[in-house]
C-alpha cells in the first residue's frame, strides 16, 4: 500500500511540472535536458540550471536576450535561443524552471 501511495504521488507530481512547462522550454530541451539537468555545451563551471533561484534566471534570460550575459562559449546560442522571447515567456520560463528538483 505504501508503495502504490509513493508511486500515485510521484505521477501526480510529474503531471504537475508537465501541465505547468511552458511551451517556451522545448527549446531548452536539447542543451540542458527535459529535466533541465544536463549540463549545457560551453557553459561555464558545468552548473545546471534546475531549482536555479528564479530572480538568477530572469537575469540571466533577460542577458541573454540583451546580449550581455556570457556563459562561456555557447553564448551564442543562448543569444539566438533568446532572441525572440517574449518577457513573458521568459517570466514563465524561469518560474518553471526554478520549481524544478535540483
């Protein structure tokens, strides 16, 4: 019993970051992950940007989209990736993405 409670928790869990991602993060996908767990090609200190601080985040999304932020080599993807991202879509992005286990 206690673990089929473990398991219907877990799915539910799992349905509740899936309803929540935004559109926005399959293009996240391929660099860091649907987990947001793999470390991106080129980024510095091989940090991984699941359950990163949200306020990091929009910084971060917002630099890149400025074309200010450097993560090592890969920025230009990052630029690019950006670069027709709503701020509202970058607000979303964040959000999920800092809800997600580290």
């Amino acid at each position: 019993m206690k673990k089929l409670l473990i398991l219907t928790l877990l799915g539910l869990a799992t349905l509740a970051y899936s309803a929540e991602q935004p559109a926005v993060f399959k293009k996240c996908i391929a660099c860091h992950g649907p987990d947001a767990k793999k470390v991106a090609p080129g980024s510095k200190g091989g940090v991984t940007i699941a359950g990163m601080a949200k306020e990091d985040l929009l910084r971060k999304l917002k630099g890149y989209k400025a074309k200010t932020e450097d993560n090592g080599g890969a920025k230009a993807i990052m630029y690019g990736q950006m670069a027709n991202v709503s701020d509202a879509d970058i607000e979303a992005l964040a959000e999920y993405i800092s809800k997600l286990p580290k």
